[in-house]
C-alpha cells in the first residue's frame, strides 16, 4: 500500500512538474524575449530566449527522471562521456557555435536587416548558434552556417539608413558636357526619391571608345531603393531624348593599313555572261 502511495505522489510530482512547468517556461521564455529585444535588440532577444528554454528543458527533466529513480549521478556521467564523443564527431557543429558567438558579440547585422553572404542577398529572419535564416527576395528560404558567415565577406545592405545608387551614363563626344551635367542634376532635383541631402554627385569620368562617361550618384532612403531605380533610368533616358542628347553605341572603322587612308572599295561591273557555241545546224 505504501508503495503504491509512493508511486502516486510521484505520478503527481512528474504531472504537476510538466503540465505547470512546460507552460511557464513557455511564457517565460516569451516574456523575456520580448522585456530583452525592448531593451537591446532582437538579435539578443532571440538567443537569451533559446537559452533560456534549453536550460529550462534540462532542469525539467532531470527534476522528472529523479522523481521516478533514476540515479542523476549515473545519468550525468554517462552524459559526459556521450558528450565528449559527440563532440569529436561533431566538430562543423562546434566551429559554428564558436562562429556564432563572434556574430554575436560583433553584431555586423540583426533580424530585419537585408544582407548579402557571397552571391546570396536576403532578409535576415533567425540568428541562431549554428546558423542563420535569411528569406531571399524571391521569398526562398535560405540557411547558412555560421562558419560560412565568419569566413565569408558579409555586406549588410540596411547597416545605415540612406544609400547612394551609382549610375554609369554614356554620351556621345558632340555633345557638350556642361549641358549633359545640368540636365543630370535637373533629373535628381525632379525625382521624389532622391534626396537633396547630400548632394547628388556628377562627375565627367573617361574618354571611352565610342562616348563621354559620367558617373551620375544619388542618395536615397533605403527603403526607397527599388522605386528610385526603377524610375530614374527611365527619367535619364526621357531627359536625353528631350534634349536631344544622343547615348551612342559602339563603333567600328575599317582602315586598309594606314591611319589616314579609308579602306578603299571598287565596283566592279559584272561582264554579260557568253552564250554557249551551238553545232551547226542547231
């Protein structure tokens, strides 16, 4: 009987311990996540939360498997001996964990941010201890190790929040360049997304091949980058054709050997093709 007695107060130990604990660890973890992204950022917000749900995890089930008699010293040590094996078989998985606690403390960008790992360009949505998540631009889910992250060239897009879009503009050489410049700068000032501060910048860059090179930079609001894009390549060209400005293509010359002298053409005039002999009497 008691016996019995002592498996049911443990039955109810084990049932109040998770269907209490796992609830409250659950809220928790929520609440601290959010009291922490408030006070710093969400990228801490996020990692503090994990670890704080994993050691939650632990202590739950250790406390479970102690009330139904399991010997914890045994367990710990079987864990440790497990653990050493995991970790030389899991090596990648401790690089990345060392990796992302250098993400961390560095914080070269955070969730939300638009960053680009080699050729890959995202939203980040998770930073995690192994990896990040990053959902592309055509809404495609993207992981990267975080070894990847440390050893790789990262740009984080929305580090500041306003950016100048570079444009490279070619015109003929009959064209004045002081007059290619105003009309340059009459197309920032008239454009909704580019800002009069700073400047917009113009600059005469080379004598190309075949035309007059500007570099033509404005400044915009990073959230504005696809819609100032969009439509200031299209302004420029409209401009242009107003005024008459010509964006000239490529061209060849063929000379004969010398610089001075064109390539000479002859023309020929064909002679009428003979009719063939005919015997006689044909």
């Amino acid at each position: 009987m008691e016996i019995l007695e002592e498996h049911l107060e443990s039955l109810i130990r084990i049932a109040l311990i998770l269907f209490i604990g796992l609830p409250l660890l659950f809220v928790g973890t929520r609440l601290l996540r959010k009291f922490v992204t408030r006070k710093l950022s969400a990228h801490f917000g996020m990692i503090i939360a994990n670890a704080l749900f994993y050691i939650g995890i632990i202590i739950i089930l250790v406390t479970v498997l102690a009330d139904m008699g399991f010997q914890i010293g045994a367990l710990l040590g079987a864990a440790g001996i497990a653990g050493v094996a995991i970790g030389f078989a899991s090596q990648t998985s401790l690089s990345n964990i060392i990796s992302g606690l250098f993400t961390i403390t560095e914080k070269p960008f955070a969730i939300g941010d638009a960053i680009q790992v080699g050729e890959t360009r995202g939203l980040v949505e998770r930073i995690g201890l192994l990896s990040i998540n990053l959902r592309t631009f055509d809404n495609q889910f993207v992981r990267i190790p975080n070894e990847t992250i440390i050893k790789s060239q990262v740009t984080t897009i929305t580090r500041y929040p306003i950016r100048r879009l570079d444009i490279k503009v070619g015109v003929a050489y009959k064209e004045d360049i002081a007059k290619v410049m105003k009309i340059l700068r009459d197309v920032a000032n008239k454009n909704p997304y580019c800002l009069d501060e700073p400047e917009p910048l113009i600059l005469f860059t080379d004598f190309a091949d075949s035309s007059l090179s500007f570099l033509f930079g404005v400044w915009f609001s990073r959230t504005d980058m696809l819609l100032l894009r969009n439509s200031i390549m299209r302004e420029i060209k409209e401009a242009f054709d107003a005024e008459g400005i010509e964006i000239p293509f490529p061209h060849r010359t063929l000379y004969s050997g010398e610089a001075t002298q064109p390539f000479p053409i002859r023309l020929v005039k064909d002679d009428p093709i003979p009719e063939a002999p005919t015997e006689k009497g044909e």
